[in-house]
C-alpha cells in the first residue's frame, strides 16, 4: 500500500471554494481503486494550508489513476474548477508507506 500526502497552499479567503473542490475528488479517488482518507482544512492556526490524505494498492495503482483521471469528464470537471476558482495557490505531493505491528 502507498499512501499519498497532499499539502496546499490555499487562498484563505477562498475555503467554501476549497472545500467544494475536496468534496469532489473523494469519490473520485475511491472510484479508481483508491481510499481517500479526508481533506483536513484550517480551523485554528495557519488559515492557508489544507491536507488530503489517500492511499492505493501499489504506485503502480496510483499511477494509472493519475493517467485515467486525464481523461475522466468528472476528474477534468474538478480540475477545472480548481483553476476557475483559483482556490489553490500551490500543493506538494509525497508518498508514504504505513507501518503497522
């Protein structure tokens, strides 16, 4: 399992519109093979900078999503609404294993 680490950089004064964004892609996620874990969003503290957290199978698993959410009319749908409402400034993207017992 891999587990991908999403962090943005948002513009505060665009959360509802973030927020709308997040709520898109969960399903999205989960209808590529994917488990998404939540968004979390700033309640206190720093007020521009959000979390998503998903894991797939096997990179090779996440990767064919990411290949297939290209061509995807609802994933295309979500990334252009992130670009007309300009509610993130910038993301960074890593990848984690779990460690269990």
């Amino acid at each position: 399992m891999i587990t991908c680490y999403l962090n943005y950089k948002i513009d505060p004064y665009k959360l509802k519109e973030f927020e709308i964004y997040a709520k898109k892609w969960i399903p999205l996620v989960n209808k590529f093979g994917g488990t998404h874990h939540g968004y979390f969003l700033p309640h206190e503290g720093t007020n521009d900078m959000a979390v998503a957290l998903f894991s797939f199978p096997s990179l090779a698993t996440y990767e064919k999503y990411r290949k297939d959410s290209f061509k995807d009319a609802e994933c295309i749908e979500a990334f252009e609404y992130a670009a007309k409402t300009r509610c993130i400034i910038n993301y960074e993207r890593s990848f984690m294993r779990p460690v269990f017992k």
